[in-house]
C-alpha cells in the first residue's frame, strides 16, 4: 500500500502532465495551461492560500512569474514543483496565522509539531 506522501507525490507528476501535454504537445505549461491546473484541481485549497486583499488569479499570476526561473513564458516540470512548494508554504503560514499558535519559528525547515497537513482540518477539502 502506498503512503500519504507517495500518492501525492505521484499525483503531481500525473497532473502536471495531464496538462501539459495539451496543445502544443510539449513537457512545459503555458501561463494559460498552468492557470488552468490550479483553477481545475486546486481553486478550494488555494482560496484558503491566497494572501489578503488578493484574487485568485492574481495570486496564479504571482505564483508562475516566481517559478518561471529561466523566464520562457512556461514552466518545466522542475519550475511546477517551485510552484507547489510556494504554496504548501502559504498553507502552512496561513494555517499558524489562523490557529492560535502563538511560537515563533523559522517555516522553510522539516519540523514535526503534530499539525501534518493541518490545512486540511480547517477546509472541507484535501490536498
């Protein structure tokens, strides 16, 4: 049986390639074919993600200029995965922002303080 972390593993990369693999045909998303991902497969968790004052679209928009390292217009597989992180990292701060936890600690290191995907519990939805 696999894990929790090896079926979302293996979803990335089975979404990322659902998408993009539409037309063009190619191994890369286009700013439309990524928009189109999140807004298809992640729209609920990422409402909860989005900074204040910030639409969703926008919130995508910000999302592929940050993983668009080599600046080509689309994102290889290598960028997309940039993109999860950037927002796993949002969904765990805005998880400590609405939880009451009140420690102070650095959010770009391993810790396990019991929460797991916590944003799960605060949402109907699940990662």
């Amino acid at each position: 049986m696999k894990t929790d972390l090896e079926l979302a593993l293996e979803c990335a990369v089975n979404v990322y390639h659902r998408y993009a693999v539409q037309r063009p045909i190619d191994d890369y998303l286009s700013r439309r074919e990524f928009s189109k991902l999140l807004k298809e497969t992640a729209e609920p968790f990422l409402r909860n993600t989005v900074p204040p004052n910030t639409s969703t679209d926008s919130y995508i928009a910000q999302l592929f200029a940050k993983a668009d390292a080599n600046r080509d217009g689309r994102l290889k597989f290598t960028e997309f995965l940039t993109t999860l992180s950037l927002v796993a990292i949002d969904a765990h701060n805005r998880f400590h922002e609405g939880s009451g936890d009140d420690h102070d600690h650095d959010h770009d290191h391993g810790h396990g303080h019991g929460h797991g995907l916590g944003i799960a519990s605060r949402t109907p939805h699940r990662i």
